[in-house]
C-alpha cells in the first residue's frame, strides 16, 4: 500500500499524551519544527488556561488577582459564556464562583493547531488528546482517516469513523458534573460529537454528557436538526443510538427518534 511520509510526536500535555501525526510530504528540516511549534503551543495553553496552575491566568483569575488582557483567554471566556447560552446552561465554566474552560479549551487548542498545520503546508494530519481528535485531509493518498470510538467501560471499537475533515469529542472517560445538582452525572456511558469545528464539538459532547438520559437525546436531535453536528451515544445497557447524520461518516447504526 502507498503511504505518504511524513512524521509523528507524541507527547504529555495537559496530563495527558498528545500526538500530532503529519502525513504531507514536507522535507525533514519542515517537519521537526512544525512539530516543536505545536507543543510549545499546546503547552502555552495548558500554562495560561488550566484551572490548577496557579500562576496560569484561570488560576489568577480564580483567586482574584490581575489577569493578562491575553486575546485568546477573552475570546475563550466570551466563547464559554456563548456556548452556555447555546446549550440552555448545560455547559457552565463558572460552578461555584470557580472559572474552568476544560470541557471547551482542549478542543479549542487542537482545532486551533490544526488550522496553523494546514496554513503551514501539512494540511494531511490527525491530533489526538484523550477523548477529542481532529482529523485533516488523508491518511494515505485517497484514503480517509479511520478512528475508532471506544466502549468507556470495556475499551472495545463500537464504530469506526471515517473522514478527511472532521473535528471528534468524546466525553463519558472522566467525571462529568451536571451543573443543575452540583453532583457527577452517571447516566450515560459515553456521548460523541462530531463536526467541523472541535472546540464546539468538545463543548457540546461535555453538556450533553452532563443533561443525563433523556435530556440528551431530545438536545443531540435539535441540535442535528438545526447544524452540522452529530452525537453519538453509547448507553449504560450497552446499546449504542445516534443522530441520522452520524451515519454519513460510519455506516449503518441505530438512529434516535426524531
């Protein structure tokens, strides 16, 4: 089989491993700092935007102390108040007086690598941190990117997606708070959103997750409707159900009720 060349990196970030999987055709002495850039970047936000550094600004913020007039830390904490609004206050960046993005802020920075990949001349490559993937152009010549969304409780491939432009959320791995009751919401396994846009995305799967059971699914239905967004959920029984647009991406599966 023909493969493209490229290179990858994985690397610990947020606490977590990162990898950034380019498969353009750039020269070596392109690849190596395009990939330093995208870890200093992602380190720049972990630095500016976690909730448990203190000297990041979220931290700074949380304890009253003088922030940086930083453009991506206003657009971010404009972004959550609008994606509260989005989601009827499912998604909520303020609980208890205390300001954390995570549920925006990891796909936000990879959706935002993933643009300057592409400005750079790698627009073939797939990042990946946990639960949220962005994926761009092809793996091979022709040939999507194939991604497995897995079982949280069993870690087996229940679908797998296929795409060349396609921004991937997952939430149900970590604790989840419903932001109503101030308590981890447990009802569902795993919800996954797919679209254009991860940081969305990301938010989305984060206040679906948080609505429970039946929230949920009458929330991912208007939201299917109404844009380019897709959710896939993978329920307590084991049973997995999605929007009818989920499909176009992974073949034929069990659909929700309009």
């Amino acid at each position: 089989m023909t493969t493209f060349p490229g290179t990858a990196r994985v690397e610990m970030v947020m606490g977590r491993p990162v990898s950034v999987d380019i498969r353009t055709a750039l020269p070596a002495r392109e690849l190596t700092p395009l990939l330093d850039d995208a870890f200093a970047w992602l380190r720049w936000v972990d630095d500016t935007f976690s909730p448990v550094k203190e000297d990041s600004q979220i931290g700074r913020l949380n304890r009253g102390q003088t922030i940086k007039q930083i453009p991506e830390l206003i657009e971010v904490l404009h972004r959550c108040d609008e994606l509260n609004r989005l989601t009827d206050g499912w998604f909520e960046a303020r609980i208890n007086g205390v300001t954390d993005p995570s549920g925006y802020i990891k796909g936000w920075a990879l959706e935002r690598l993933s643009r300057a990949l592409v400005n750079a001349g790698a627009g073939d490559h797939r990042i990946n941190a946990g639960g949220d993937i962005r994926l761009r152009g092809s793996a091979a010549p022709g040939k999507r990117w194939r991604i497995g969304i897995r079982d949280p409780r069993t870690d087996l491939v229940r679908k797998v997606v296929l795409a060349h432009d396609l921004g991937i959320a997952t939430s149900g791995g970590a604790p989840i708070v419903n932001p109503r009751t101030g308590e981890e919401q447990r009802g569902l396994g795993s919800v996954t959103v797919i679209g254009p846009d991860l940081g969305m995305a990301d938010a989305y799967a984060t206040a679906i997750y948080a609505m429970g059971p039946v929230l949920a699914r009458r929330f991912a239905t208007r939201l299917a409707e109404s844009g380019p967004y897709q959710t896939m959920f993978i329920l307590r029984d084991g049973q997995d159900v999605s929007t009818p647009g989920f499909a176009q991406y992974s073949g034929s599966q069990a659909q929700l009720a309009g």
